[in-house]
C-alpha cells in the first residue's frame, strides 16, 4: 500500500517499517521486499550485504524470488565476495523450485554462465548439494492465524474457530462451518 502509493501517499519509509515487521516474524515474501529496499536504496540507504541477509532468510525457506536475487548478489560482488559457485548453487535451486514464469528460464540462463566459470567437479558438487536441499521454515514469531486458538469461556456451540461469521455459513477466509447458541 505505502509501497505503491495505493489508498495513501507514497512512502517508502513507511512501507519498509511495515515490511520489516512481518520480516522479522519470519514471511519469507516480506525478507524479500526487504532486501529489495536495500537493493535499490529506497526509504534506506543502498546496502546489498543487508540485502543479502533478507534475501537469504527469505530463500532458505525456499522463498524463489530471492534465490534469484541472491544469485545475482553473488554473480557481481554485490555487498560480498563475488563467488560464482555460490550463484551457481542459488541460480540452480530458483531453477528447482520455480514454476512455469519467466523465472525459471531466467534462472536457467544464469545457472549455465555461472557453469562456465566452474569445474566439472565444482558443479558436481553443488548439483548433489542441490538436490539435497530443503527449505527450512523460521519458527513462528508473533501472532499468526495458526496460532489462533478459541477463547476460554466462549460457548461449547461455538464448534470452529477462526471465522469471522458466527451465523452459521462457511467464513470468506475458508474456514470451517460455524454456529451460534
């Protein structure tokens, strides 16, 4: 919303602070539009090693946008050591686990000039890391729909929770059938 200027005024700043506060509870999407602030300096001052960190919260709960985006970090030296293994290994795992978009081609693209700089044994190595790999979800911080639980002394009738419609009818959120006494 501030991001854009949707509804109210275009503010970067705002919208970084409203960003990081999901970020920080573990939203592998919100990490990444954090890193993408620190990319393009926007509401902060450019900084790609902190994008780095986001974006690498971020993809290792297999978040693909930022797998990409740490490909890219790694290729040029962006806030670290340039290493185009390690590119090599985040362009493999966007190309793993995107889906049919235009960033599995992209991915792919960038995966095969990273192979030209490596080793054969080099990409052996982070092909059998590659498909090893699995996405580590961060522990839940805050409040969560998840973690909803319904209230002590609410009335037995009450047979689902959450739901924001207690009259009987399936809740516009998708959750389960609700009753009033």
């Amino acid at each position: 919303m501030y991001r854009f200027g949707q509804g109210v005024t275009q503010d970067y700043v705002q919208s970084l602070a409203w960003f990081r506060k999901a970020a920080e509870n573990g939203a592998p999407s919100a990490q990444h539009n954090v890193g993408l602030f620190y990319t393009q300096g926007w509401g902060v001052a450019q900084d790609y090693g902190k994008a780095a960190y986001w974006f690498e919260r971020a993809a290792n709960q297999g978040y693909v946008p930022s797998m990409f985006g740490l490909g890219l970090i790694y290729e040029n030296g962006d806030g670290t050591a340039k290493d185009t293994a390690v590119a090599y290994k985040w362009y493999s795992l966007a190309v793993l686990n995107a889906g049919d978009d235009g960033t599995r081609t992209k991915a792919a693209a960038m995966k095969d000039l990273m192979a030209g700089t490596l080793t054969a044994q080099q990409i052996a190595e982070i092909d059998n890391q590659v498909k090893t790999w699995k996405p580590t979800p961060e522990p839940e911080v805050g409040y969560s729909v998840k973690r909803l639980r319904k209230p002590t002394g609410w009335p037995s009738t009450i047979r689902s929770w959450p739901g924001p419609d207690w009259d009987g009818r399936r809740s516009a959120h998708g959750s389960g059938r609700c009753a009033r006494s």
